[in-house]
C-alpha cells in the first residue's frame, strides 16, 4: 500500500491528533520526523524514539537539550499493509508506541497494553 508524501504526513498529524491533548499538552522538546527508511541494520524499523524519555529528565536536563526525535518510517509501514486503512491504523499504532517512550513507558508493557 502506498500513500503519497502528504497523505502520510497527514496520517502521522492524526494519529498525533487521537492522543489525549492532557497528554500531548505535558510533551516537552520532541520533534516527529517522517524519513523514507530506517538504518540499514534494522530495515523493518517503523518508528524510534531517540531522547531522554520525561521519567528520567531533572533540573538539570533542558540546560541546552536538544529536542528529543520521535521518527516514523514511511517505507517499511507502506511495504507491510494491503489497504490504506490498515496502513492508517499502522501508523498511528507506531505513533503512540514512540510517544509512550517519551513518557518512560517500556516496550514490554506496550506490549502488554496491546501497543507493541
């Protein structure tokens, strides 16, 4: 299944859109990235989150912290899904997977909540 550059884009805009807004209100210094492709190690990587999740930060940490990166990897999600719905509910599913990191929750407990 494939989506053009834009509908993607949108896709990931409402899946950020379904979070809670008095979760999204409390996100601090994230960025969501679309890139085509993962590293070249983990091809079938959907989506990372590279930061220090919000459980972890002190005092301390906004001192000249660059922006934590949530990313989304357009390819390998297209490449898995047969219809552009089940490529929708994808997306969203790995957007929430990488936001929760941000908030410190683990993958074994996504996993257990039916988000891994």
């Amino acid at each position: 299944m494939h989506l053009t550059d834009d509908e993607f884009e949108a896709a990931v805009a409402d899946a950020l859109d379904s979070i809670p807004p008095q979760l999204t209100a409390v996100m601090d210094n994230v960025v969501i990235l679309i890139e085509a492709e993962p590293p070249e190690h983990d091809p079938e990587l959907l989506g990372v989150y590279e930061g220090t999740p919000l459980t972890e930060r002190d005092s301390w940490w906004g001192a000249g912290a660059l922006p934590d990166r949530i990313t989304i990897f357009q390819g390998p999600l297209q490449r898995m899904c047969t219809s552009a719905a089940e490529l929708r509910e994808e997306i969203a599913i790995t957007v929430v997977h990488e936001v929760a990191h941000h908030f410190g929750i683990g993958d074994d407990h996504l996993h257990e909540l039916g988000w891994g």
